[in-house]
C-alpha cells in the first residue's frame, strides 16, 4: 500500500473559525510533510515531521500549527486564516529524512477562506 | 540555494508525438531527482525516482535521464496520449540544506487528440 490520504478533500472556512487537516499513512514512513501549493506554482514547504518530531518549520506563520500524534498521523491545526491561505494543501511521507528517498503525496485539501 | 527550472513552461503537442521535458537543477551535488505528474487540482503521483549514482529510469512509455555534471535531466515521453495531459514537476534533494526538497518550476503539457 504506497498511499497517502487526506481529510477533508474541500473545506471552505471563515477568517474566525477553527478547523483541522488530517493525513494518514500506512508505510511505516517516519517522516511526514505539509505543503501549500498555490495555483500553477510548485508546493511549498511548510513543515517536516521526522520520528514524529518536528524538523523543520519554514518561518510558518502561527495561525497553523502542526501535530504529529503518532507515526502514520499528521495533522494541521487552522485558526485565524485570512484569504491568502486558500491554497490547496499537501502532505507527503517518506521512510525517512537522511540521504536518499523518495516522496509519497496524498490527493491534498483544497482549503477555501472566506 | 539550490534553484530548480524547467522548460519549457506550457507545451502543446499532437496525440502520438514523442516529446522531451526539461530540468535544471544550479547545483551538482544532490541526492536524487524525482519526476511528479499532477493534474488540475489533484496531489502528485511519482514517475520516476533516479538515484545520484544512475543515469537513467525507465517506466513504460516514460524515460528518465540524469547529468549531474551539467545539471539537467530530461523526461522523455514516448507516442503522446490525451490522457499525458498534465503539469509535470521535477523535484531535487539538496544535501547541503538538510536533504531539503526542491521543487522545479513545472511544465503544463496538452495533448491535444
């Protein structure tokens, strides 16, 4: 099973709410990513979960904030999101961080602010 | 930084043409170099993965080439179908910036029937 999924597909949500995305992988990959890929440009890095710590966050702002609960899960908290945020967001697993590996993406999340 | 370019940035070609995509990559020392295809608002589906040591993958009618002396590699698409139609990303592992992804520019190619 070489697949990445992600929840919600589409979520459409206003500056003040609260929402979370979810990606979940069954590799035993031990190392997950956020991407935000906004239209006809190359994703871009968010964060890097590596054995289920935090490697690597790209000067992120804090309205999103990642959790990595356990090996196969990785979530992005949203909150206080202004419309520049709508993009479609990405998550990516690999087995692991060090020298040579390969990406796995999931379907994505187009996410919507109103 | 390692900066990754492709081109062209959109071709158009006819159903059955072989055609040729284009990477460039600034800097030689990199781990591997991967091939995506992603369609309109879809994720990305790996093609090709060439390791630093190799030359070249092939997969079906996709075939990969590396140099990493000159910084390039190419996908080459064997008897274009409309099902091609796509936006083709490579992407690079620098070593130097923590095994940091790098993704190319892409190119959005039409195959027109």
């Amino acid at each position: 099973d070489t697949e990445v999924t992600q929840t919600p597909k589409h979520l459409v949500m206003g500056m003040t709410n609260k929402k979370s995305l979810k990606c979940e992988q069954h590799m035993g990959h031990r190392a997950m990513y956020w991407y935000k890929q906004k239209a006809k440009k190359p994703p871009e890095l968010m964060f890097v979960y590596s054995y289920e710590k935090l490697s690597i966050n790209e000067s992120v702002p804090s309205r999103f904030s990642p959790e990595c609960p356990n090996s196969s899960l990785l979530n992005l908290h949203l909150h206080a999101l202004q419309p520049e945020d709508s993009a479609l967001y990405l998550c990516a697993s690999s087995q692991t961080t060090s020298g040579n590996y390969e990406q796995y993406f999931g379907p994505g999340t187009r996410l919507t602010v109103t | 930084k390692q900066e990754v370019t492709q081109i062209p940035a959109a071709l158009s070609v006819p159903e059955g043409e072989n055609l040729v995509l284009n990477c460039s990559f600034t800097d030689s020392a990199i781990y591997n170099l991967q091939w995506f295809r992603q369609d309109p608002g879809k994720g990305l589906t790996s093609l090709l993965l060439i390791q630093s040591s190799q030359r070249e993958q092939t997969s079906g009618r996709l075939n990969a080439s590396l140099d990493k002396s000159s910084g390039r590699s190419t996908l080459y698409i064997a008897a274009s179908q409309p099902g091609d139609s796509a936006t083709y990303l490579c992407a690079v592992i620098d070593p130097r910036t923590g095994n940091q992804f790098y993704f190319g520019t892409g190119t959005s190619l039409t195959v027109i029937p």
